[in-house]
C-alpha cells in the first residue's frame, strides 16, 4: 500500500480567536506543533463543523483503509461487521459529536 502524503494525525481543533468563526487544525510531530489547516465558516457552527470534519481526516482516511482491506481480505461477514463497527464513532467525531 501506498504511503499517505499528508502531515500525519492525530489532528486536533484549536480556536483562534473566539467567537470569530476561525480555527486551527494541528498536530504534533517530535514535540513540535505544526497548523495543518486554517478553518473559516460562514457562522461559528458552520466554522466548528468545518473544522471537525477536517480533524477526523486522518482517522477517516485510516478507516476507510482497514475497511478495503478487511473486503479484499478476509471479506468474511464476521470481519466486516468488525470493521465497521468503528464506522459510528468516527462518524460521530466527523459530525463534532464526539471528541475523544
């Protein structure tokens, strides 16, 4: 498989000014915090949900890995049922439901 070329996660939100509809998307490489993404949003929920989408990124990316390769793989019901259990969870963190 191909290696990702985006900044690796875990990827979390940070306000930056608050009450203003902006946010920042960072990570933290070798103790070093980088900003992967600055978010904007026409309103403050528009501008969370944005930036929460775009946290869950790499969990997302990962998921949907193990998902195909549990599918060319094993591809048993068992397997799948599984893999996609932890579909709900993400979803909700995607949605900014969930933050852990």
């Amino acid at each position: 498989m191909t290696t990702p070329k985006y900044t690796p996660g875990p990827y979390r939100i940070e306000e930056i000014t608050p009450g203003y509809a902006r946010y920042d998307i960072v990570t933290t490489i070798d103790g070093q915090n980088y900003r992967v993404a600055n978010v904007f949003g026409e309103t403050e929920d528009n501008a969370k949900a944005n930036a929460a989408l775009i946290a869950a990124a790499p969990d997302l990316y990962a998921l949907l890995s193990e998902i195909n390769r549990t599918f060319y793989g094993d591809g048993s019901f068992k397997a799948m049922k599984a893999v996609m259990e932890k579909t709900k969870p993400l979803l909700e963190k995607a949605r900014g439901e969930h933050t852990a």
